[in-house]
C-alpha cells in the first residue's frame, strides 16, 4: 500500500490503474457509477484515489471523516496545479516557437 501511495504521488493515473487491477472493489465501494471513475482517470485522478482512500480507510467504510475531505481538497489542488502547469507550458512553448 506504500508503494502505490508512493507511486499515486508522481504517477496517479498508474496508481489508480493498479488499484482497480488488483482490488476492483476498494474504488467501487467509494464511487458508484463506474463513469464517475472513467472521468476520474482521465481528469481527476489524485481527487478519485484520495476520495476512495478517505471513504474507505479513513473512520468507517462509506463515510468520509474531516481529515477525509482535507485530503480530498489537497489532491483537488494538485489535480488543478498538474492541470495548469501543462497549459502554461505549451502556451509558453507556443509563445516561443512563433
């Protein structure tokens, strides 16, 4: 479990994918519809695994304690900061090339 916390930090979709490989359930309990983690994986996926982290780990199963949703706000965060960070660069790239 410290590998894939590990691995969540620099490579959250490879992560996200290993979880779902090895133990489907643990993100099915904490998300429902399975397009809510489709999406997930592609726009959101430190937001998806801290979510089913904090739903399933933290306090009891299904519900998520205020530590939870701290977490939850921190990797909404670095989702956005990733996000922003590769449109600064290709817009900056852009700049450059012209």
């Amino acid at each position: 479990m410290c590998l894939v916390g590990c691995l969540a930090f620099f490579f959250p979709r490879l992560a996200l994918f290993l979880v779902w490989f090895f133990n489907g359930g643990y993100l099915s309990r904490a998300i429902q519809p399975w397009y809510w983690l489709l999406l997930g994986f592609f726009f959101m996926p430190t937001t998806v695994l801290a979510f089913a982290y904090a739903s399933n780990s933290l306090g009891t199963p299904g519900d998520v304690p205020p530590l939870g949703w701290l977490l939850i706000a921190i990797a909404v965060f670095i989702d956005l900061g990733l996000t922003g960070s590769n449109q600064r660069h290709w817009r900056n790239r852009r700049d450059r090339d012209h």
